[in-house]
C-alpha cells in the first residue's frame, strides 16, 4: 500500500468521521428546533445566534455531568457499550458514495472510504452488530430496569432487521449488484430505484426507523414515561455516547436510504448542466444533492417523531412480524415476477 | 507481509477468546468472547478473499445467533455464584469426551498431508457472484435440500412456541 | 331512547376499512396537520426580552400602602386575612408606642404581617376588604425561588418604600369610583355598626 493511498484513505475516513460528527451535532439542534416549531414554539435560541451554540452547550454539559458507575456492575462491560454503540454507528458511514469520482489531474479521486463489493451487506452485518452496545450496556448496568430495557430494545432490533434484509434482497434483484457504488451509479440515468421499489421502500424505511430507535419506534427509550431503558444507569458522557450514536445512525440510514432510493448523488439534468459547468462542478454540485437528501431524510425523521404517537410493545411486534415480514417476502415474490416477465409470457404463449 | 501479520494476529486472537469462552466463569462473558471468536473467524475468511462468507458470517453468527444465546443467558441470570459445583462423575465425563476429541484432532491433523490437494480452485470463488454461480449449478441440490431442513426446523420452531390449544 | 338533542353521535363498534387498517392515510393525514404548523407563527415569546401586554389593573405582587406623611396605613384589624379564601395572609398586632406616631398612622399596627405567595391566588379580596385602604395589588409580578422560604413576603418586601419617589402608585386600582363604591352605604358590606345602628333607627322611626 503506497503511502499517498493511504494518507487518501485516512483523510476520507477523517472526513466520514468529521461529516458524522457534525451532522450529528446539529441534528440535535435541529431536532429541538424542529420540534419546537412543529409545536408552534420557538426553541433554543440563547446559546449564540439563533441558538446555534446550543449543540456545544450541551456537549459541555454532558461532559461536567457526574460521572457514575455502579457498584455492583461490570466495570469494562459497562464502558464497553457506550463504545460499543458509538463505534458501530461511525463504521456505517464507510461504503457511502459521498459524490462521483472527482479528476484532478486526469486521476479519479473517489469520495468515499471503500468500495467493498458487498457494500449493502457490510452495512447489514455493521447494523446488526448494534445490538450488542444496548445489550451490553443494558446488562453491565446490574439493573433489572436497565436489562428489561436492553431486552426490550434488542427483541426490537432483531425483529425489524429480518424485514429490513427482505426488503433489500428485492432492491439486490433489480440491481444485480451489492455494491453501494455501483447501485447509486445505476440510477444516474434519472429513474431512481424507489420507482421500481416502492414498496420495499416504504419497509426499509419503517424498519430504519426502529433500528434507529426513534419515535414511533423509541420504545427502547421511551423518553417520556418508563425508566429510560436500556440506559437507565448511564449519566455523563457515557449518556451522551448512547444519545449521540443515535443522531449519528439516524443520519447514516438517511444517507444510506438517498442512496440506495433516491440515487445518492445523481440529480435530475445532471448530464445536460456537465456541458455548461463542467464535470467537476457537476460532481461538486452531486455531492450537495446528496447532503439535501440526507436533509431531508434527517428531517422526516424528526417530522415523524413529533407527529406520531409511539406504538404498544405487543402492536410493535405484530408490525414487524405479521405484516412488514410477509409484505416484504411478497415484495420479493413481485420482484422476481416483473424481472421474470418475458420468460413467464414466453411459458403462457406456449 | 501486511496480510501476514493480520493472519497472526488473528489467528492469536482467535484461540485466545476461543479459550476465554471455555475459562470465564461468568456465561455472559463467555458469549462475548464467542462473538470476538467469531469477529477474528470472519477476519480469517477476509484474508481468504471471501468477503460474502465473512460478512455472513458476522450477520448470521454473531448478529443474529449470539444475541439470540445473549438474551437467553440474560434472561436466565446466570452468575458465578448460582453455578452448582459439578460432581466427580460428570467432571469424569468431561475428561473422557475432552480427551476422545483430542485424540480425534490429532489422528486427523497427522493424516491431513495425506488427502487429495484441490488445487484448480478458483481464488476468486468467495466473491458473491462466483459463489452464487457455483451454489445454484454445481450445487444446487444440496443447497435446496439445506434450505428444506432450515424450513422443517422453522416450522418445528413455530410449533413448539405455539400455546397448547388442543 | 328518544334523543335529547341533535347533537349526539351513536357510537358504533365497526370494522375497520382496509385503507383504515393500513394506517397510511390518517398517518399522511396527522403529518400534513404537523406540517401546517411549522409555518404558523409560534404562540410563545422570548419573556424577558419581549413582554406580553399586561392590564393595567393586573392583580399582581401586593403593596402595603404608607399615608402622605409616611406612615402605614394598616391597622392590622384582620380582614384581609378573613376575606382571604387562600389563607394567604398572617400577621401579629401590636400597640403603637409613644413616638412612633410618624411611622403608624393608627394606634395599633401590624408588627408582623406576611402573605404567602405560593398560597395567593391574586384574587384581590384583602384589597377589597382593607377598611384602610392599607393593602393593594399591583402589577408587579412576583419573582420566582428556588425555595419555599422565600415566597413568603414579610413587611420588608410588602410595605412601599418611604421616600416620594419610590412611593408605588395605586390609582389604577383606586380610581374615585373605587372610593365612591366603597363609601356607598346601599351596600351592606359597607356598612359599620354605627350605620347599621342608624338604618335601624331610621326603620322604627317609619
Ligand atoms: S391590610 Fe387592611 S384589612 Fe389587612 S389588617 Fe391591615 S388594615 Fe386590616
Ligand atoms: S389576593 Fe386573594 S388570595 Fe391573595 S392574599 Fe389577597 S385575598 Fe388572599
């Protein structure tokens, strides 16, 4: 490995981890403001212009927060899950094509981290590894409250990844590939996937809501009335690891859902503005296309946790199991149908 | 060289927690440890260039599997202090069954040389595409026979969690 | 049963529709409804910058009232306290010694006189009860505390300050029809013993 190849992949994790970070940060900002406005209230606006400080008012707070571990709990398990939930939801970010290759000097400069030819996998396995943060955390804590609450919020996640793989395995048979980069490159000719997809979308996007764990799907939480969940014994930053990782995978599932959905970084009348602005401009220009849709995704996210109210545990399962399961195998089934067309028509005329 | 020293290192790691599962007396460490186990096994086919296997690999075992063994060990609140000691006769069992496997590894691992090298194998075979093609031709049989016993297995699942209505 | 008016809904236990089961719809429905006030104006204000518009005769923090020379007005007869429906107030009576006379306008005075904030409901019954016109509610807006001690107001924060311009002004509240209504003897609870003693007498006298 050269070592320009790997300062190259140094700096586009650096800028994967900084894009997270940032994102994250004042998502919950935005998050406060959204739901104040939605609310027809006026929201944080002390810390600096507009409240824009806030995001930083409340990581210092976190941070001079007492910082408790529990007597009886294991110490290491107990660090270990915060980390745990932080790490797993900065490694998604990974196989996301941020924009098209950019050439300078004749040399491709590829936006993104790696192009594992199992892109949509590597996210699947990296997701379901996040349970184990919760879990982890949620036992460590020695607290019965705080183990139901990791029981709670691991059934969940377990539940929604089936329909959540399901509902990909149609998006992998109309695309013939699982490489994030070459699904995204696909939709360049301006049709996006979720026009062959949209029912597989609409269970992609139901079970990236309850993996993220927000409303309506924050039982794990459930902020409002039980005993905070799985993080019931956490105080400090270690909280704040837990709250953090959350905004992070909510801004990784809205970007891996522009991709895989929306076409990432293609925009309508890409190819006829290259001839004015030029291919890079153009590129350049992707790239912000793909942080408006994550925007919006991130946006909806919120919109839909002030809207709806959150769901009881037994309906939460039935959703998962009784109708986002089957619909995505017969998701699958129409998939395979509409490619199969031709061959099907070919059998009935004979 | 780098990849070298990858295999070492997670080769090491491997036995390591494969050990530690055996040695922790607490049953949740011991999950965790399988789940490292399983981490430094997937590394493994990584550095065989199967990406698809690996990657399954960690879906299925350790994302699906072990949080499954997790949640009942949870559930169960198991700890050092309820662990009852095992008998001598059990203990006796234990030594027998260990030491019969042990004579089978190394009886197997001394006539390894013996086999049949496959060598036309395709170093590429682990990439998703090659592996499908291989599964559904060459394959094809066993694999919807394998499919067969997962559904049978579901459907005794399903039945055994069912209420007893009859 | 017959109806008693048209206005009753009978309640009916019926399935649902398939696009009801589906949620979908009243969920678009419920995010178009949230959506709509993201552009409506917000109904809070930034408080201490902004100020709502408050009544002039807002009932707000009480002040004991001092007389033109200075002194205190109340004579701690306890009708506020009776009046008051929230058992706010409490205070001890004492005698006026010789040489307090500039600083008790009457000859017994309340010593110690205290009205609970957290208790006061601002109703404004003391100020109408007050025969001395001692006791009024303005429109300061009582501070918030940390603890319960403090909103317990005693004579240091109750009394208005005694120099002239510090005085607080009351004639919102007591404007000539408020002393007019107050002297008018139609109204029984404006009327002492003596009158009642000469309606009375006025009575027999017909
Ligand atoms: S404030 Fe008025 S009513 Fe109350 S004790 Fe004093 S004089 Fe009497
Ligand atoms: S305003 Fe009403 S409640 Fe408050 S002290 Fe006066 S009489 Fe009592």
């Amino acid at each position: 490995m050269s070592s320009e190849l790997l300062f190259y992949k140094l700096g586009m994790v650096l800028f994967v981890f900084a894009a997270s970070m940032v994102v994250a940060l004042y998502s919950t900002y935005g998050e406060r403001k959204i739901a104040a406005f939605l609310q027809d209230r006026i929201g944080p606006n002390r810390a600096g212009p507009f409240g824009l400080l806030q995001p930083l008012a409340d990581g210092i707070k976190m941070f001079m927060k007492e910082e408790m571990l529990p007597e009886a709990s294991s110490k290491w398990l107990f660090v270990l899950g915060p980390c745990l939930a932080m790490m797993v939801a900065l490694t998604t970010g990974v196989v996301i094509p941020w924009a098209k290759p950019i050439m300078l000097d004749g040399q491709p400069f590829h936006f993104q981290v790696s192009d594992i030819n199992i892109g949509i996998l590597y996210v699947f396995g990296v997701v379901s590894i996040g349970v184990y943060g919760i879990m982890i955390g949620g036992w460590a804590s020695n607290n019965k409250f705080a183990l139901l609450g990791a029981l709670r919020a691991s059934s969940q996640m377990i539940s929604y990844e089936l329909a959540m793989g399901l509902s990909i395995v149609a998006l992998v048979m109309t695309t013939g590939t699982l490489s994030v980069n070459e699904i995204v490159a696909q939709q360049d000719a301006g049709i996006c996937n979720f026009v062959y997809q949209p029912l597989g979308f609409l269970i992609f996007l139901i079970c990236a809501f309850a993996e993220t764990n927000r409303a309506p799907f924050d039982l794990p939480e459930c902020e409002s009335e039980l005993v905070g969940g799985y993080h019931t014994e956490y105080s400090s930053m270690k909280l704040g690891f837990y709250l953090f990782a959350e905004y992070i995978n909510m801004f990784i599932s809205s970007a891996i859902i522009s991709c895989l959905y929306f076409g990432g970084y293609n925009f309508p009348f890409a190819h006829e503005m290259e001839g004015i602005l030029g291919e890079n401009m153009v590129r350049v220009l992707g790239f912000g296309f793909l942080f408006a849709k994550i925007f919006g995704f991130i946006f909806l996210f919120m919109w839909v946790r002030w809207t709806l109210p959150r769901f009881r545990y037994d309906q939460l399962m039935n959703l998962g199991w009784k109708v986002l399961l089957p619909l995505s195998i017969l998701n699958i089934v129409l998939t395979g149908l509409f490619l199969m067309r031709n061959e099907l028509l070919d059998l009935i005329i004979k | 060289m780098l990849t070298q020293y990858a295999f070492y290192f997670l080769s090491i790691l491997a036995i390591f927690s494969a050990l530690m599962v055996v040695f922790s007396r607490n049953p949740v460490h011991s999950v965790l440890y399988l789940v490292v186990t399983f981490f430094s096994i997937a590394g493994h086919y990584f550095l065989m260039n199967s990406q698809f296997l690996a990657m399954v690999h960690i879906i299925v075992y350790a994302g699906a599997i072990m949080v499954l063994f997790l949640y009942v060990i949870m559930m169960l609140n198991l700890n050092t202090d309820t662990e009852p000691n095992k008998s001598n006769w059990v203990k006796g069992a234990a030594v027998v069954t260990g030491g019969l496997m042990m004579l089978i590894l190394v009886v197997s691992t001394k006539s390894a040389d013996q086999l049949p090298i496959q060598k036309a194998l395709n170093p590429n075979i682990g990439l998703i595409s090659n592996l499908g093609k291989v599964l559904y031709n060459e394959y094809m049989l066993p694999f919807e026979v394998s499919s067969i016993l997962f559904l049978v297995s579901m459907v005794g699942a399903v039945m055994l969690g069912k209420k007893e209505t009859y | 049963m017959e109806r008693l008016t048209n206005r009753s809904k009978i309640v009916v236990n019926k399935q649902m529709t398939l696009a009801e089961k589906m949620y979908l719809p009243a969920i678009a429905n419920g995010m178009v409804i949230t959506l709509k006030h993201l552009f409506k104006k917000p109904a809070t204000i930034s408080y201490p910058e902004e100020k709502r518009y408050i009544a002039p005769v807002y009932r707000g923090q009480h002040v004991l009232k001092r007389d033109e020379a200075g002194a205190e007005r109340c004579t701690a007869c306890g009708l506020c306290a009776v009046s008051c429906p929230a058992e706010a107030i409490t205070m001890t009576a004492a005698e006026r010694r010789k040489g307090d006379e500039k600083l008790y306008r009457e000859e017994k005075y309340a010593a110690v006189y205290e009205i609970n904030m957290l208790r006061c409901i601002f109703c404004g019954l003391c100020e109408e009860a007050c025969p001395k016109e001692a006791i009024f509610l303005t429109d300061r807006i009582v501070d918030v505390s940390g603890n319960r001690e403090d909103m317990i107001y005693g004579k240091d924060k109750l009394t208005e300050p005694m120099a002239a311009d510090k005085r607080i002004d009351v004639s919102v509240r007591q404007t000539q029809e408020v002393l007019d209504f107050k002297q008018n003897k139609a109204f029984g609870h404006n009327r002492t013993h003596l009158d009642l003693a000469k309606y009375i007498q006025q009575k027999n006298h017909h």
